[in-house]
C-alpha cells in the first residue's frame, strides 16, 4: 500500500499488528486521541473523510491520503460551508471554465467564491440568490 | 447605588468586559441571539436578554432590540464591545437619547473618527496620508482610480475589519469588484458608502494605542499587527520589532496630535501603514480592539477600566508618565478556520484545553463541547504570552500552541506554529505579505504521519469535511513549499511528555 503526505508518497507493509513505513518499523499505541510513539506522547487533533484528508497532530498539518491518485469529482460542484447565497453568477446551459466562479455565498460576515470544479455546461442550477445552504449541499451539476 | 452596565455584543469581549466591570463594582449584563442562547459568555454576566434572532442584522446590530434590554435590565451603560454597532454613530447617539451612556467617543468625536473619509481630512491637518477620493459609483471610482493610479484599494468609508476592503491592480479588476465590496459593506456597516485609495504594496501595519478624556490624551505604545490575511489580523505583538526610539517617538505623537485634532475622548487607536521608514496615517478604530490585550500586558493598564472612567465623567486616572512598558507580547487569534485556507469552519468543539502557564494569557468564552455558529466571525480565542525579551516570548508562545488541544474542528493553531517557526518572524523581519510566502506544512514527519494514518483506530471519529470539493483549495495543497520547514513533531513534544 501507498499512502500520500504532505505531498510525498511512503511505502506502507503491514505484517499483522506491525507497520512498516519506506522500511522502518513504527509503531503507534493509540489511547483515545492520544498516541504513543517512541515513548513520547502526541495528540490526533484532527482528522477528516475527505480525499485528501485534513489530519492535525499536536498542532501540525499533515495532508493525507491513503490511495496516492486522489480521485476527483468534477459531475458536482458542492458548497464546502453553510452560509447564504448572495449572488449567483451563471445559468443553466452556461459553458464555465475550470476555477471561473459561479456562486457567492456570505458565511461568518464574510463573502466566499465557490469555483467551478471543471470546464464543462452547467446542467443544473440548485441555488438561489437569498438561500441557506448546508455544507455538503449540491448546487450545481455538470454535463 | 452600583452602575449598571449592557455589554451589547457577545463571545470572548463579553467575558472580557465583565471581567473589569466586577473589579470596579459595576454589575455587567448582556443580550444573545437565538444562536447563541447556549453560548457560555452569557454565564459572565449578571442576567442576560434574548434578543432574539440569529444573523447580526436580525440580532446584534438591532439598535432597537438591544435599547429594550438596556431598558428592562435597568442599565446605565452600554459598552459595545467590537465590531457590530461599537463605532456606529447613530447607536451612540440613540443611546445618549434614551438616557443610557454610550462607552466609546462622544458623538462629535466619532462623527470623524469613524468615518475612514473624514478621518483623513482631519488627520491630514498633522500627519502624512495617502491620496484617496470618496466616490458613489463604479465610474467615479474608476475616474478615480485613474487619477491616482494603480493598484488602489477600495475601502467602506464606515468599514472596519477588512470587510469591504479591495485592492485591485486594473480597470477591469476594479469593476468587477465593485459592487461586491458596495455589498459587503452595505451588509456589514449598514452604509455603501466607498473610497479609492492609493494602494502601498507590503507595508507594514503599525497602530498606536490612545487614551483620551476631555482634558488630555495619552498614548500606551504601538501594537505591530502587520500578519494579516484578507486584511484581518492573525498575529499581532508590542512593542514593534521594526520600529527605532526616534520613530516610536514620532509616530506615538504624531498619533496623540491628530486624537486632539478629533477631540477624541475614549480608548481608540490610530492605524497607521510603515513603509521604508516612513509612515502614512490609515484610519481612527474608535472602540476597544481585538488586540488589546498585548498592550495590556506590557503596560500593566486596564484599557476597559479607563474606558468605564472617562465613560462615567470620571476621567483617565493615570498620566503619560505613569505609563511605563516592560518586556514584550504576542497574540495570536485562534479561529475555526482551515489552517491553510482560512475557510471559515463552524462545528462542534470536542476538547477545547487552553495551555496554562506563567506570562500566558488565553481569552475565550468557549469550553469543550460548545457550538461554534455559522452566523459569526470565527475567532474562538485569543492566545496572549508575554515575557521579558522578544525571544522569550516567541519561545512561550510556541510551547503554548503545541500544548493548547482543540478538536473537533480544525483551528488555525498549524498556521500560528508555522508562522512563528519562519525565519522572518524571528528576525522581526516581516510586512502584509507575510503569509503568502508562509511554509505550511513539514516534510520532517512523513512517516509517522503515514504510520498514524494506517493504524488509526477503528472507533476514532472523523470530521465531516467536503472543504476539498472547492477547487480554489485544491489548488492551494500544491505543496510546492514543503522543503524548509525545519519543525517536526519530535521537537515540540517535551511540553506533552
């Protein structure tokens, strides 16, 4: 198995409760967030589902991905946060070019772009000027 | 009989306010929307008002809303905190009428400190600004623009916060921002209207605090809060590492004429851009800042306490030659934000455990388990370490974020680690363009980041995230800036062993 971090590939063997990384035996004891490592004591802050995922030990950011080609979705364009949309800035049979922005959602007394995942015409439009969104929530679907 | 007092705001200031207010036999209360009705700052006051509502405009900017509970908790005063109305003119007049004391700069003064245009008329008179016009629309703004030329930043006249600020490099930039930065300030200050100003590319930003009262005005130092992204600041420490005593002498007075100018008459502080030794008034914040706290600690002032004397008629009870500052203070604002991207990051806290420790100052109003709501600014605690060398201070700093545990939700405790790790902030050498050359991440503890990640637990709960479903953050996991962080994970454990 690969896993990605920080944008390096490593070389993972697991042979029964042992892992092996690029070779070198390291072993994790978890207790809760807590985790042993060579005696000393970290903390899992953090960690995600998403692909790649958001993991913060002790303060520290890693990126990291168990599958080394990240797969992508680019059929959906979906808010990453909650908020509400103040302005929408394409229709439905649009052609938008990868990273153009299409929608302006107003969240924590601020404005954020929501970008276009991909070059492709826009099929649906599920947002509305004046509409809460949730995080996660489909807003606009691609050919 | 004791004073009673309305904190019109909500979050860490509350505790903050009332804090000072227990110190001085004043009894604080405050209001919360619906949002917040479970909030802990209310624990900190004496009773508290549902104001109802949950977006700032349906609850804390609700002027009326907020005189009712003045009225029904038998109050006094009102201190408006930050943000929302505490540098709106029309609410400290309202609050004047109603009888209630307003505790912030009487009406005349903020009638120009808290308009960025007047402001600059008046501060023009003793100190150097940059060109700037007032204008309406997009072809005045242009007009403008093409007057002074490019890069200009457009700012709200009102604004505050680095909402509504743009800055914009050509004609066609400029038109395509303009109706979101009318927007952002229409929605954020209640008013639309914007400026056009020379825009200096990587200055640094250097503020100089004030006290004032109707018959004197004294200055408690400068703050250097020049680690900004979006225009809002992240770090901010005193006294200023760019700074020589002649240039602290000039810019502290040169801060102090243009408050006489103003008549100003409460705690407030003149902003000020540095660029290659020379620099440039900005604006008046005439309020209580975020950032106070640092000054605070190097000058042992209670900065709310003088707020509170001069609000009651009292006036300062301390002179310019009582203020004496030792050693040195950083603060860093926490917020629940991607470490990387800054998105703003609403949830549910797991653990929240603030670092404790001599010189260490954490102000928060969240516990574990708290909510943090979408419908606010996503500061969640401010980290405040002081000590005697600027050394020591970055040193316990560090120690403090390595040990300061939240979970639950992401937090820009990674950025503060990798920002106090990089060289240029120990050389002090370091303007508005701080962050885009940052190194985020380590390359040091690939490995054992690996062998966390495939031996995690089964039963370790994961944090819904669909944050990379946004392309622009895609981009921005390039790791293109991997290669000279020299931190890692071995190095910062002692204080967790």
């Amino acid at each position: 198995m690969k896993v990605k971090v920080n944008g390096h590939n490593y070389n993972i063997e697991m042979i029964g409760q042992k892992v092996r990384v690029n070779g070198r035996q390291i072993s994790v004891v978890f207790n809760e967030n807590e985790i042993m490592i060579k005696g000393k004591k970290f903390h899992l802050d953090y960690i995600d589902d998403a692909e790649p995922a958001l993991m913060i030990v002790n303060g520290m950011t890693y990126i990291v991905s168990k599958s080394s080609e990240p797969t992508e979705s680019t059929k959906q364009l979906k808010t990453p946060l909650s908020g509400r949309i103040v302005d929408v800035l394409v229709k439905v049979g649009d052609n938008v070019k990868k990273g153009q922005t299409v929608i302006v959602l107003e969240s924590m007394k601020m404005e954020s772009y929501l970008h276009s995942p991909t070059t492709a015409k826009i099929s649906e439009l599920m947002a509305q000027i004046g509409q809460s969104v949730k995080s996660g929530q489909v807003l606009v679907t691609f050919v | 009989l004791a004073t009673k007092i309305l904190i019109a705001n909500r979050g860490e200031i509350v505790r903050r306010i009332a804090k000072t207010c227990s110190k001085l036999d004043v009894i604080p209360y405050c209001i919360y929307s619906e949002a917040d009705k479970n909030s802990l700052f209310i624990k900190y006051c004496k009773d508290a008002v549902n104001i109802g509502g949950f977006a700032p405009a349906d609850s804390y900017l609700r002027m009326d809303k907020i005189i009712n509970a003045a009225k029904q908790l038998d109050c006094d005063l009102v201190h408006p905190g930050y943000g929302f109305l505490a540098e709106n003119l029309e609410f400290s007049e309202l609050c004047n009428k109603e009888g209630l004391v307003f505790v912030g700069p009487s009406s005349e003064a903020l009638k120009i400190s808290g308009d960025k245009v007047r402001a600059k008329q008046v501060a023009s008179r003793v100190a150097p600004v940059l060109e700037g016009k007032e204008v309406s629309n997009q072809d005045e703004a242009l007009r403008a623009a093409c007057d002074i030329g490019y890069p200009v930043i457009l700012k709200a006249a009102k604004g505050g916060g680095g909402r509504g600020l743009r800055v914009t490099k050509s004609e066609e930039e400029l038109s395509r921002v303009f109706n979101s930065s009318k927007n952002e300030s229409m929605i954020g200050f209640g008013s639309d209207r914007l400026f056009v100003e020379r825009y200096s590319e990587d200055p640094r930003h250097i503020e100089v605090q004030i006290l004032g009262d109707n018959s004197a005005v004294i200055h408690l130092g400068e703050r250097e809060c020049s680690i900004q992204r979006r225009h809002q600041k992240l770090i901010e420490e005193t006294p200023s590492p760019a700074l020589t005593i002649e240039m602290r002498k000039s810019i502290t007075e040169t801060a102090i004429a243009i408050m006489k100018e103003i008549k100003y008459d409460n705690a407030g502080t003149v902003e000020f851009l540095f660029k290659d030794g020379r620099f440039y008034f900005m604006e008046v914040n005439s309020r209580i800042q975020v950032e106070h706290t640092i000054t605070e600690e190097v000058t042992g002032v209670d900065i709310v306490e003088q707020q509170l004397h001069v609000a009651t008629g009292n006036g300062l009870n301390i002179k310019q030659e009582d203020v004496k500052s030792k050693g040195h203070a950083i603060e860093c604002r926490i917020n629940a934000e991607h470490p990387l991207s800054f998105v703003p990051f609403p949830g549910t806290v797991d653990t929240f455990l603030p670092p404790e420790a001599i010189g260490v100052r954490v102000d928060t109003a969240l516990s574990s388990g708290c909510t943090i709501s979408p419908f606010y600014d996503s500061l969640i605690a401010k980290l405040i370490c002081c000590g005697e060398s600027r050394i020591d201070t970055i040193e316990s700093m560090k120690q403090s974020l390595y040990s300061f545990r939240i979970s639950g939700i992401p937090s820009t405790i990674p950025f503060h680690i990798s920002a106090l790790n990089d060289s240029r902030f120990l050389e002090g050498n370091y303007n508005t363009s701080f962050i885009d050359d940052l190194k985020r991440y380590s390359s040091k503890d690939g490995e054992i980041a690996s062998a966390i990640l495939c031996q995690l637990p089964k039963k370790i709960k994961f944090m819904k995230n669909n944050l990379y479903e946004d392309p622009w953050i895609k981009s921005n996991l390039s790791f293109s800036n991997i290669s000279n962080f020299s931190h890692d994970l071995f190095s910062n454990s002692r204080w967790n062993a």
